[in-house]
C-alpha cells in the first residue's frame, strides 16, 4: 500500500456535510464544496463513510441503492478495491428517517433491564444491517456526575455498575446482529467541570479507575465491544485525544481491548485549534496517532495530507501509520469487506425500520422505565375518572417523547417541511385513545422555555373545569443551544426551564386532583411538587424521553393497566448548588453537622414506587469469603398487594474500614422480578468479593482484608433487611481484569 492508500483507510467522507449542526462546531469545521469530484476524493480507497442515512433526511430503500452501488465503484474503481465502512448514529435506535425511536438511555437505566436492553440492540443492528451500515456509535457508558451537563440523557445511571451491566447488554445485542458497537467516551468526559461540555476535567487517579473505567472495562471484557471512540475532554490538562497513557497503556495493553479507536467527531483537529496543544493540524494528527486513535471521523482534516507530510519529513514513523491501518483491515475483513462477494447481493427493495418487533420492545422498555415519584391515593385513575384535563407543553408534542440524538431532534429539526416518518402518539393522544368515552379537554399553557404566561389562565380554565388535570411538563431535547437538554445543552439551574413551575402551581391551586408527568433528559430539582408546605400534585410520573411508545406506556401506568416498577437511575437533586453530587459518596459527602449546605436528594438513587407492594423475608449471607473469592446473598420477594408488579430487588454493601473512604452505600448487584399477586420468589446473588474492590494508596485496585455490611434496600437510601455482616478473608488481593466482575443472580 503506499501512504496515501494508508491514510485514505484511516478517514471518514461527509457525504452530506455542511449547512447543518449535527455535530461541535460542524459549521465551522465543514469542508464541503471544496470543488473536487467524489471518484477524486476516494480515488485511493475511504475508511468510512460518515452517516449515509443520519444526516438528512432520505428514504432509506433509495439511500441503500445507491449505497450498494457506491460501494460496488470503490471495489471497481480503485486500486485495492475495498469498500468502506458506514457507521450511524445509534443511541435511541438507527438515528436515520423512519426508523424506530426507542426509549433514551436514562431511561434503559430506569428500566434495570439488561435483557430488555439487549433484545432493543439486536433490533437496533438487524435494521442496520440491513441497510449495509457496519459500526454503531453507541452506547455512551459515561458515568452521570453532574445533572447539568446536557448530555445525561444520552447516559444510563450514576452507578458504575448499572452502567456497565446495561451498556454491555447493549453492546451484545448490536455485536449479535453484525454491528460493532462503539463505546463512548473513553475516558472520564462526564466528569467536567460544573457540568459545562467539553469542559477540562479533574479527576484524580483514583475517581477515573473506581468510577469511570469499570463500565468501559466490562464492556471489553465480558461485552468483546470492537470500537471505542476518545473522549473530547482534558484529564488534568492533558486532551484524552493525545494521551497514550490512556488510549493505549490502559486499554490496550492493560484491559485487552484490540479493536479499533475511533475518533469523536472532529476531536483529532481541536488539539489544535481548541486544546492548543499542537501547532496545526499534521501535529494534531501526529499526537493522536502516537496515543492511539486510528481512524478520524467524521472527515480527513488531519490523517490525509498533514499526516502524509508528517511522515514524508520523518517527523512522524511510518510504523504508526501502519499500526493502525492493520487494526482498520481487520476490522473491514471481520465485516466481511474484504471478500470477493461483498455488495455482490442486492440491496433491499423495501425496508421495514419500525416493524411490530421494534414497536413491541419500545413499549414494553418505555413501561419498565417509568418512575413513580409520589402518589398520595390519586393513581391509578379509574376508567370512569370524570372529565380529563390533559395540560403542559409536552401533553401534545412527539419530540418531547424523544431524547437528543433520536433523528427527530437531532436532524430533521433541520427540516421542518419533513414529517417524522413514523406513528408516536403524544400523552394527550394516548390517553384519548385508552378513554375513548372520556371527556378530554388540552391547554397548552405555555412553551417548554420562555417566560410567556400568556397561556395560563386557558390551562386554569381546562382543570377548573375538569375532575382530574395531567400536566405534561419537562424538556425538549436538542443540540448546541436548541433545546433545553442535549449535548451543548447545559444548564445552570436545576428549576424546570421557562415557567412551567409557575404552570403546575397555578393548575394545583384550582384545587382539581393533578397528575404531574415529566418528559425530561436530566433530572430536576422537584422537592417543591414532592415535598413541598403548600398544595403539590396527587401523583408524580417521572419518564426520561421513553420514545415512540412512551405516551402509550404512560397513559397505561396513569390508568393501572401496567404497575409502575422504573427505578431512578440518578438522584434527584435538591438544588443546582447542591452538584456535583452522587449516592456513592464517604462520609463526608453528605449532611453533616460542620456545614449548613445539605446535599442530600429529593429522592436517591434506585427510588421508585409502585400499585403493588412487596415484602422482604429471610435474607441469608454467607458469614465469609476470601478476597480473591465469592459470597452469595438470597433473599424471599413476596407481593403482598392485590396486582402485578416488578420489584427491583438492590444488595447494598459498604466497607467501614479501609485505606481509602469508601462510600456509605454501594450497589453490589439488582434483580429485576415479576410477581403475581401473593406469589413468592427467593432472589439470590453469587456476589464476588472484587465488587468491593477499590484503587488503594498504591494506585493499583485491590480487595482488603476485614470486615463489610451488606443489605437488600429499595433505594440507596432505605434499608429493606437488617444489615449482614462478611469477613472478607486473607491478604490484600490484587485485581486483574481476569477477575469476575458481574455478580450472578438466579430468581427460584
């Protein structure tokens, strides 16, 4: 190969680049109409193609013909004849016209469901595959620190565990179906300071092992992911995008991974021209090159003719290039690029995108992901409830059901004159459609942001006049300062956007009973509506963007056709001021005596309600294991109300005494379980001793010696069962990433 067919095979081409933001700074970072042919432009082969369905819309039989097609030429028409690899965004689905939206991954994290989630991915990747896409960018396994930063709702929990369980389903069901998968972002992105994208992050040693690399390291190990894409971020002022202590200390020659590193959007160029740490773009493409990243995406602004210069003045060895154009071919033929018949078939004359499969999993994941915050005797609402007032914002907007990176908001904002390309009933509809002989009536009462009350006294009107009100309130997702929440959406305050508080107490003070659903990407500071002095809603819904089906599986948990059984994947926080804050915290990260400011949540993490009750009885922990060993916790789950539900059952433990704080409450492992009514289950977790693991003064992750507690709570918060105690036994045990890292669960 010469050089310049090696670095071709190390970029992405942006057929449909420019004039839309999909992407940071994509306007400025455009380099369409450069005036040359696209034979030219890949006259020496292409590594990717950027986003052939994701960026426009376009009718995917059509697209996949001409896909077909272009790949047949680039086998034809040059030299080495190989096509290209064509990834998409894949976060809530296929992000591409007509395609299925599925619930937002806050929302998988609601669910406590990784078989659910595992079942959506391999959906997810047969429609891509279909459509001859091979990489998914997705999921996104950073950890939620802070909920200001925009992008939490394309995160799964602020457990590390959570995360990495779920997101390594997500990673099976993809890879199942023939996609790579692309783990985002390595490492440490979520943890920037005040929530703020792309801001530098400071997190010592210890926080990157313990609490944002176990997700990543799961995913390797026990997913067998085959992509990963850097983080835009700084550690500690080095960009991750030119670190090689990370991209290929840690995870190649420390976690194992040997697929390829790809890089996010543009971030290869922003050494340069944001992080300043080189001088143009063949330096920028230098570092990130020594430190790992082998292809460039979305485009070849650093790996083509500034890297080739590199290289032709020694500046740069060739053996690198090479490194990472081995990786790429063997990436390609594990695809199945490099056989004689690739593209040799035809491409599909119809497409089924959002067939009755993708439709089934969305409902049944929008349900489990629903949270019931409060409710004081007002749900579920009886078939014959009176008059329905359905009122908010987002009571009638299908975009409000979707998160950041669904095609709705992340593309086809761009082309109002577009239907949505697919069927996603809004709450109001859903709820007309489950009470057909209901009176309903609808008030807007004022837009997601905004200070415009001109709507008000409409909405008052409408619940005045009603036997119950439903009022819709929450986010609308977007990109760069479109939207309330979304990446580039950070926000400074955790109140609701515009005036929808104002909205709800003016609805609660007619005094018609109020069911208060939110349809948010992050989670907001509500103590006021849960706990507040004065009249607050009967009933709080809490959904995170739960996709095409989520007003439906709303309207069925509203009306007691499904039992709420969504956990809170993250706190709810008191207060803006009150962040960063997490559950998993020492001692000395919550209330004290020696400070007035309380960062305690409204509701913690793993909290949720339910229409069925359950009981705990005869919980049993092995009294010890050794520290390179195994303990097993069971328990007896009974329902003990008079419907159906899910319970998830959480195993808590804590270390009191280490080298190290350790937090007051940690979630060793959960279980998800469907029980009739009066029916008994015993839940048991083969839990290994490493869940207790922790990076040590030495830096190196290790198990201690000594007693621990462990417990079954309904949050991280509230104790289900008296605390049980373990000795762990032996010496100090060194973990290795061959140590089990997932805890067993079986349900008899």
């Amino acid at each position: 190969m010469t050089l310049e067919e090696k670095t071709a095979q190390l970029v992405g081409y942006w057929l449909d680049q420019g004039g839309e933001v999909v992407a940071p700074m994509a306007d400025e970072m455009s380099t369409a109409g450069d005036g040359r042919s696209f034979a030219d432009i890949t006259r020496d082969g292409i590594g990717h193609y950027t986003r052939v369905y994701g960026t426009r819309p376009v009718e995917p039989a059509e697209r996949a013909a001409w896909l077909w097609q272009e790949q047949r030429r680039l086998k034809r028409e040059t030299r080495l004849g190989i096509p290209a690899i064509v990834h998409e965004e894949c976060l809530t689905g296929l992000a591409a016209w007509k395609a299925a939206t599925f619930p937002t991954p806050l929302a998988w994290g609601a669910s406590f469901d990784p078989e659910l989630v595992a079942e959506m991915g391999e959906a997810v990747g047969a429609s891509m595959r279909e459509l001859g896409i091979h990489q998914g960018l997705a999921p996104v396994l950073d950890v939620v620190r802070d909920p200001r930063w925009g992008r939490v709702d394309e995160c799964i929990a602020e457990d590390p565990y959570v995360v990495g369980t779920i997101g390594t389903a997500y990673v099976r069901g993809l890879q199942r179906a023939g996609i790579h998968a692309t783990l985002k972002h390595f490492l440490a992105y979520s943890g920037s300071r005040a929530g703020r994208n792309h801001a530098p992050v400071h997190a010592g040693a210890r926080e990157v092992r313990d609490v944002f690399l176990p997700p990543f390291e799961m995913a390797i190990r026990d997913g067998g992911v085959r992509s990963v894409m850097n983080s835009y971020a700084e550690i500690d002022g080095v960009p991750v995008a030119s670190d090689p202590a990370l991209l290929t200390t840690l995870l190649r020659e420390e976690l194992g991974f040997d697929g390829v590193v790809t890089a996010d959007y543009f971030s290869v160029a922003f050494l340069e021209t944001m992080h300043g740490v080189a001088a143009d773009r063949g330096e920028a493409g230098a570092l990130a090159l020594r430190a790992g990243i082998d292809g460039e995406l979305p485009t070849g602004d650093a790996y083509l003719e500034p890297l080739r210069e590199q290289v032709r003045t020694g500046r740069l060895d060739e053996t690198f290039v090479d490194r990472a154009v081995l990786r790429v071919l063997a990436q390609k033929e594990a695809l199945g690029l490099l056989d004689a018949e690739a593209y040799e078939d035809e491409p599909p004359a119809a497409v089924e995108l959002d067939g009755p499969r993708h439709r089934d999993i969305a409902r049944r994941l929008a349900a489990e992901s629903i949270v019931l915050l409060s409710n004081e005797g007002l749900l579920p609402l009886a078939a014959t409830a009176g008059r329905v007032a359905v009122i908010g914002p987002n009571a009638d907007r299908a975009e409000a059901l979707q998160g950041c990176y669904s095609f709705a908001n992340h593309v086809l904002a761009h082309h109002p004159e577009h239907e949505l390309g697919f069927e996603i009933p809004t709450v109001r509809e859903a709820l007309e459609r489950a009470l057909p002989e209901t009176e309903i009536g609808y008030a807007r009462g004022c837009d997601v942001e905004g200070d415009d009350r001109s709507g008000f006294a409409q909405a008052v009107a409408a619940a005045a006049g009603a036997d119950v009100a439903v009022v819709v309130v929450g986010d609308h997702a977007g990109l760069f300062g479109r939207g309330t929440v979304g990446e580039g959406n950070d926000a400074e305050s955790l109140e609701l956007p515009g005036v929808q508080r104002e909205l709800v107490e003016a609805v609660v003070a007619t005094g018609t009973p109020v069911v208060m659903v939110l349809l948010t990407g992050r989670p907001y500071a509500l103590g006021w509506a849960l706990d507040g002095d004065g009249p607050r809603p009967g009933a709080m819904l809490q959904a995170f963007f739960p996709g095409e089906e989520g007003g439906t599986a709303i309207a069925s948990v509203i009306l007691g056709h499904t039992s709420p059984s969504g956990r809170l994947p993250v706190s709810l926080p008191r207060s803006a001021g009150a962040q960063p804050y997490g559950y998993l915290r020492p001692v000395l990260g919550g209330p004290s005596e020696i400070t007035k400011t309380d960062p305690t949540p409204v509701r913690p993490f793993g909290f949720g309600l339910s229409y069925a009750a359950f009981a705990y009885d005869d919980l049993r922990v092995d009294d010890t294991a050794a520290t390179d060993g195994r303990f097993t916790a069971s328990v007896t789950l009974t329902n003990t109300g008079a419907v159906a539900g899910a319970e998830v059952v959480q195993l808590y433990g804590r270390d009191p005494v280490a080298s190290v704080t350790r937090p007051v409450a940690q979630l060793l492992a959960y279980a998800r379980v469907e029980l009739a009514p009066g029916q008994s289950r015993r839940v048991s977790f083969d839990v290994p001793a490493r869940r207790f693991a922790f990076t040590g003064r030495g830096l190196r992750r290790v198990v201690e010696p000594g007693t621990v507690e462990v417990w079954l709570g309904r949050d991280a918060e509230t104790e289900a069962t008296p605390r049980a105690v373990v000795t762990l036994t032996g010496d100090v045990h060194e973990v290795s990433v061959d140590d089990p890292r997932v805890v067993d669960v079986s349900v008899a």
